[in-house]
C-alpha cells in the first residue's frame, strides 16, 4: 500500500509509517492512499471492537515496517469500549468513553502509539504541532503526554473553547506545551501549517485530523460500528456525523469506499458552513469562523475537504455522495432540551447537530447519529436545558485536577520556537 498527496504534484508515493511521521506531504497536500482497499475476507466481530478495527487497518499496512507492531498498537490504543445506544434502529453511537471523553481519543492514542514506536526505531525526536478547537488538543495531550521521543505544542483559539475543555488542553507538563493563540481556530490551524512549510524548521509532524494516522482509526471504527448495525437490525444505516475539519466523516467515506454496509453518510453542520454553501452554489469558498455553542464543529476552512475533493472532485460527484445540513444554535439548544425531554437521554452540542439533522432530513427508519463528546464537558450549556448536574466521567474529573499552564501568544507560529 502507497499513498500520495491530494495535490499529487511530484508524483511520489510513501509507505503507511512515512505518512504518519510527515503528517503533512510535501507539497502542502493531505495524504490519501492510491486506491481504497476492500475490507479483508477474515474481518470478524467476534473478538471485540479492538481486533475488528484492527483488521481493517491491516490492507493499508501491508509491507510497511509497522505491520508487525499494528495488533499491538491496536489493542493499546482502542482500549475502551465502542457503544450503540440503541433506540429502535434510530440509534446513537458513542465514541467517548476514551480517556478524554471524546471521539479524537480513537486517532490520537493510534497516532502515539504508532509514531513513539517508529521512532524508537529510528532514534529520532519529533515536535508535534496541534490546533484544535475544542477535543482534539486535549486528546493529543493526553496520549502523547509522557512519550519518549515525542513533544507536543498545543494551539487553541483564546476564549472559544468551553471551561472544561480549557483545562484537558491546560493541564500537562514535561513533553507538552499549551498556546492560548489570539485568534480563532483557523488562525491556530494556519500557524502549524505555515510551520510545516518553513524549510529552516525540521522534526515536525502533526496531530490534527490532516495526519494519515488520525484518520485510519476514523474509518476503523465506522467498519466496525456499521458491521454491528448491520448484525443487529440487518439493515445499512444513514451515518449522521457532526462535522467541522470534515476528518471524522472522511473516515466514514473511506469506509464506505472499503465496503461497510453504510447506506449513506450526511454531515451535520453548525453555522460554519462552507460545505453546504458549496453544495448549494458549487463554488467553494472559505471563510472565518464564527463562535457557536458546538465550538469543536467551529472551522471555516476544513483540512479534510480536500480530501473529499480527491475521492469527488467535480461539483455533481459531490453532490451526489455528499449531504450536509447546519444548524443554529437556538437549534442545538432545542435539541438538548427536546431529547431529554423525550427519552431522558443527555447530549453534547455536537451530537445535537447531529439529532436535529436526523429528525428534519433524514426519513429513513434505519440511522445513526455520531456522538462525539460527552455531554459533561459542556456542563455549561447542556445543564440549564435539562435542569439537573452531569456526572462528570472519572477520566475526564482527573484531569480537571491538574494545575493549568498555557502561554498566551499572537496568531504568529515563530512564537512557538522563541
């Protein structure tokens, strides 16, 4: 297996590990393998969450000097459990029960595993650079934290992501640094990648969803997930995913692309919108970023749509595979009141987006909304809607404890190496 930039500009390919360590190609593209692979003939179920997504991950392993250590990797980094709650096929999938109580805990522990064991064979260091808007900083910090050979800086936009949020990005010493950047996220996602590009800086790599290694895991568990679906109701779901860098659902399309019985994928989106303005106007356009309460989901210029834009390059095969919806935040606060109300079941803003899309524009019987973070870390806003406290997971309160150190900086990526 071989991959190759979205821009495909020189033409060269790289192995699975080689992706992984550079996080970004050369020529600025995201990496994306020559061809989508078929899930295997022996992918099973039978041996838990962990070995299913583990055997999805083997095709695009094979001959990289990984492939040997990746059951390994596998069964370190997906150590939590992977849960549907089930409501009569119109179901919710829960991807944060991970140390960090949020869906990047699956891509940022693969990622931490995999790159301290490349470059424990390699004697080298590296200098990981991560934006994040909300859950992915703190995802990073936490399975990088105390790796050899690893150190982590950490960028996140100054007053706009929520308290607890603050504090899992805030909370570390030793090999990770915390940047309280003046700006929004888009701001912070283009200082690593003007870093990445300044030729007199060397050993970087990146975190964030552009990197190969957090979105393979992204596309595992939608193998998985979807194969359980499929065994319980017998029937393919609708995928509703809240979308914000486009990494988490990319994952889903590769999925997809690999043969798991996914029926269709729709993106849910909040009021940073360029994706459902793209496929209303067929003309893409970036922009900057407005504040919402699903402040994860808070980015004007997605990394991963270029990678949608390499499996759909033309307006019309994007909209013909592609759905997206946005909603408002008068919308996400309704939701949260409305699913409690109904059923006495507690969601995250994200998952919101995702709930709402579902019950306006998606008819099918058979669905699943991605939920992405667990709704205590936005206390905040989901415990006045529903008029009681969140149990706070133990992971998650543990980290809450740790004394916080950031560096307040302007959106300048020198003032990461002064």
């Amino acid at each position: 297996m071989r991959f190759i930039s979205t821009r495909a500009k020189s033409g060269e390919t790289f192995s699975a590990s080689e992706a992984i360590l550079k996080g970004l190609a050369p020529d600025g593209g995201l990496f994306i393998p020559e061809s989508i692979p078929s899930i295997p003939e022996t992918f099973t179920l039978t041996k838990g969450a962990w070995y299913a997504m583990y055997q999805s991950l083997i095709p695009y392993f094979r001959g990289d000097e990984l492939e040997a250590d990746l059951e390994e990797i596998c069964r370190n980094a997906f150590s939590f459990p992977v849960p549907f709650h089930s409501d009569n096929g119109r179901d919710t999938l829960e991807l944060y029960f991970g140390p960090t109580a949020a869906f990047k805990d699956f891509g940022a522990r693969f990622l931490a595993y995999s790159m301290e064991k490349l470059l424990e064979k390699r004697n080298e260091e590296i200098t990981i650079l991560v934006a994040t808007s909300g859950d992915t900083g703190g995802a990073v910090a936490s399975a990088f934290h105390g790796r050899s050979h690893l150190s982590v800086k950490v960028l996140f936009p100054k007053g706009r992501v929520a308290k607890r949020q603050r504090m899992q990005l805030t909370g570390w010493d030793g090999n990770v640094s915390s940047y309280e950047v003046e700006g929004t996220f888009d701001d912070c996602q283009k200082m690593v990648k003007e870093a990445f590009m300044d030729s007199a800086l060397s050993g970087l790599s990146s975190a964030n969803s552009i990197n190969l290694g957090r979105l393979l895991p992204q596309m595992a568990y939608y193998v998985y997930a979807s194969s359980i679906y499929k065994l319980k109701y017998g029937e393919e779901a609708v995928f509703v995913i809240p979308s914000g860098n486009v990494g988490n659902a990319t994952g889903a399309y590769w999925a997809k692309a690999m043969g798991a019985p996914i029926k269709r994928i729709v993106l849910a989106a909040n009021a940073n919108k360029p994706i459902t303005d793209y496929l209303e106007t067929g003309e893409y356009r970036p922009r900057a970023s407005v504040m919402t309460l699903a402040n994860a989901m808070d980015v004007g210029a997605p990394s991963n749509i270029e990678r949608l834009f390499a499996m759909f390059p033309s307006a019309e095969s994007f909209r013909a595979n592609v759905s997206a919806y946005s909603v408002s935040d008068e919308e996400i606060r309704r939701t949260i009141k409305e699913v409690y109300d109904e059923s006495g079941y507690v969601i995250c803003p994200h998952t919101a987006c995702g709930e709402r899309v579902r019950k306006d524009y998606v008819e099918e019987p058979f669905s699943v909304v991605v939920s992405t973070a667990h709704p205590a870390k936005f206390s905040d806003i989901v415990e006045p809607l529903i008029g009681r406290e969140i149990a706070i997971p133990k992971t998650l309160y543990e980290i809450m404890q740790k004394p916080s150190s950031a560096k307040e900086i302007a959106p300048d990526y020198h003032l990461l190496f002064d």
